[in-house]
C-alpha cells in the first residue's frame, strides 16, 4: 500500500452494481479479449483460461499505453518505481510447443520432455525466467530448463506424432480446446473483440421513413424536435480529462422536478440542451449539445462517417474463405501470375481510444499500407499469398508512401456516430 500511495494509487471503494466506478473495468475487458484470442487460436483448453489471463494482464502491464499520466512509461514501471523487465514475457507465446528438462526420469533419453508454455511463474517461485509448463498428462509443472522446438524438430515426422499423442492426452484430461463460437457464453460479451459488418443494402421491399412534417400535420400539432432528438445513441470523440474517448450519447440532463434541461434550436450553437455521455469505462459524465454538435462534426467526413487513428496491429486470423497457397497463381494470358486478393483476412487493430475490433485486411491495408506490411514481416506471414503480392513493393516505397497515404480509417459501421441497421430487424431493434 506504501508503494501504491507513492505511484499516485488509492484504495477506493465503489457502490455496489456499479462497476463503471471503477475506471479499470475497460483495461479489464482489453485482458478478457487479449485472453480470449489466444486461446481460440491456439486450440488450447476451456480449463486453462486462469493461466491464460494471468499472462494477458502480464503483458498488457508492461506494455506502453497511450494515456497522459504514463509519461511514455509503462503501467509496471510506474506502478514499482523501476524499469521493467520485459525478458521473462517476450519471447514465448502462449501454449507454445517447449522442450523442458525433466531431471526426476531415470533414462537419459527421456530427460527432454515436449509440453506447452503457459506463462511465467509466481514471483515467489524460482528465478525470473522460471515458467510454468504443461505436461501430457494435464498436470502444470515449474521448471526454469526449457527452450523452443527447433525448425528440424517441428517438421519431422517424429515429432508431428508425439505432438499429435500430446494433444489427444491433454484432451482426455482437459476436456476439449475453446472454440470461437463458445467464447462469448464461457467469459461475456465484453470478452469477445467486435467484428463490424459493413453496411450493405438487402433486397427486400422498401419501406419508407414517414416524414416529420407528415406526422404533424397527421397530427394537426406543432413540431417539437425533442421527439426527435439525434443525439441518443451517437457515438462521439469527446474530451475526457487529458485525452479523447470514444463515448455514447445515452440520455438527456433533467432537472430535479424531471424536465429536460435546456432547448433545442437548429443553430447548434443556440442549442441548450445538455446530455449524460457514458465511456466504455462506465464513466457517465456530463456535455453540453453544442460541444457533442462541434466533435461530432469535426471527425466525420461529408456522408458523416467517423476517421479513426489507429495505434497499433495487435492480432490476425484467416477462414475458409482465404485463398490457399496451392492456389496462389493464376494464368492470365499465358502468364504465371500471383491472385491479387486479401479475402478471408481480419487484422485486430487497437484503436487510439484503447479499444479493439477485428476489421477486414482490405480496409487496413488501404489506410496503413505500412503498418501492415511491417506487421506481417514480423510475423512471418509474408509468404502468404494476401500478403505476398504487395508486401514486399510495399516496404521497398515505404518512405513516398508514408507521405503521400492518409492514416486515417474510416469508420463504416457508423453515419454521424449512428449506428447503421443492415436489416429492417436490426434497424427495429434499434430503435428499440
């Protein structure tokens, strides 16, 4: 506690079910989805998510966020006073394929056992660089003598059984491995990264949005715009103390006596109105229309759709839909040519606000050509083929493509920070 009141940290207690007191709940769910994806693409079991989220809060703790009070620092630097070590975290993923020394077998030949990396230890056990480690049979030993398969190893087809035998053991005892589609009902929705669709019209029969002038004069009563009122439900970019956060319009200010505070007025500058905006860390705070009218206006373009800066590429996945690398080539005209496509591909993209989303690999190449590119030499997927037809061009112009390419990414999941239906069912639910 004496470190923590030395770092700026107070003990505070929130009321109950309220837990958008607590400003943390937003990192929290970052962990939940940071956890969530590297499980499902690592296959590995439902039972393990309590080693999995331990090493996602590791790493999100020595990671440098974009926040003012960090100073550029990392949370664990100024949470202890001292640079953090990162060396006992960077360099194994998780669930990865280990070798480790198991010094208790009385065979030589049998003193390098396969098993599956799942984290760094306690504090209190061993060294720095002692970790823990799955074995075949279920059970979670600590051991400081391990290392990576090696190229040779992992493609020979000796070592392909036993980790085919590994995994069918770990299965009997653990159960099955956590599948995509069980993610949201074995943590929350808070847990699952979003996927926005983009908008496209259906074929169905048109329906027509009455008119305000029909309904009143329907109605033979004046108009009121506050039965209209744009604002609820917009999301907006809005100063929250000493940066910017994304936040949802949710109600109107009243008074003590239940009357709305303020007037509207077409001029947004002579709109009084006042609204409660609510953060994705529970915060609930209060703005005025004109200061909603101004952000919201300045951070869309003219058919009202939201840029966003992007921070950084933290993830990637591919479905059946991405082309094969037997099918990379395609003859045109006589020629051996590379399939120019990046279909199948999703890129989970962390956001300047803090927040994540999968997007699709076309949107992200187009507005970060660079930052693509460089993610992909990193993680060694250039040779896939809806990277290897425009990466390597890409690095070799990286300088005149940096400045000429407008970084930002257009938000099309929203128009005027509303939320755009695909159906005439998610436009009533809505609503709603």
């Amino acid at each position: 506690r004496k470190k923590a009141r030395e770092a700026g940290c107070f003990c505070k207690l929130t009321d109950p079910y309220c837990p958008w007191q607590n400003r943390a709940e937003g990192e929290i769910r970052e962990v939940k989805r940071l956890a969530g994806r590297w499980m499902v693409r690592s296959r590995s079991q439902r039972r393990l998510w309590d080693h999995c989220i331990e090493l996602a809060s590791l790493v999100r703790s020595h990671t440098a966020h974009d926040m003012y009070q960090l100073q550029g620092q990392v949370p664990e630097t100024i949470m202890m006073g001292q640079t953090a070590d990162i060396s006992f975290i960077c360099e194994f993923p998780w669930y990865d394929w280990v070798y480790y020394h198991e010094s208790l077998s009385q065979f030589p030949d049998d003193k390098v056992c396969l098993g599956r990396y799942l984290g760094p230890t306690e504090p209190e056990v061993g060294s720095v660089l002692t970790a823990k480690i799955l074995k075949a049979n279920g059970e979670v030993v600590r051991r400081n003598t391990f290392r990576h398969l090696k190229r040779e190893e992992f493609d020979s087809d000796d070592n392909r059984r036993e980790r085919e035998s590994y995994d069918v053991n770990v299965k009997k005892r653990l159960g099955e491995p956590l599948s995509e589609s069980e993610l949201t009902p074995t943590f929350d929705v808070a847990a699952v990264t979003p996927e926005y669709e983009v908008y496209d019209d259906e074929e169905h029969d048109h329906v027509s949005t009455p008119d305000v002038d029909d309904l009143v004069n329907a109605t033979n009563s004046e108009y009121d715009p506050e039965g209209y009122d744009g604002y609820i439900t917009a999301q907006v970019l809005l100063p929250k103390g000493d940066e910017y956060k994304v936040g949802t319009v949710v109600n109107r200010r009243i008074d003590a006596d239940g009357k709305p505070l303020g007037k509207s007025n077409e001029n947004p500058i002579l709109d009084t109105r006042e609204y409660e905006v609510e953060f994705a860390d529970g915060d609930v705070l209060e703005y005025a229309a004109n200061v909603i009218a101004e952000n919201l206006y300045a951070q869309v373009d003219a058919d009202g759709r939201r840029y966003i800066l992007m921070d950084s590429i933290i993830d990637h996945k591919k479905d059946s839909h991405a082309t094969s690398k037997d099918d990379e080539f395609v003859e045109v005209k006589g020629k051996r040519v590379r399939r120019m496509t990046t279909k199948g591909w999703k890129l989970c993209v962390q956001w300047k606000d803090g927040s994540t989303s999968w997007e699709p690999l076309k949107n992200v190449k187009e507005s970060n050509p660079v930052e693509v590119a460089e993610y992909a030499v990193a993680q060694k997927i250039v040779t896939e083929p809806a990277f290897a037809w425009w990466v390597p061009f890409t690095l070799k112009k990286r300088t005149r493509i940096i400045a000429a390419v407008n970084s930002r990414y257009l938000l099309k999941s929203h128009k005027f920070g509303v939320e755009l239906p695909k159906s005439i069912k998610e436009a009533l639910a809505i609503d709603q």
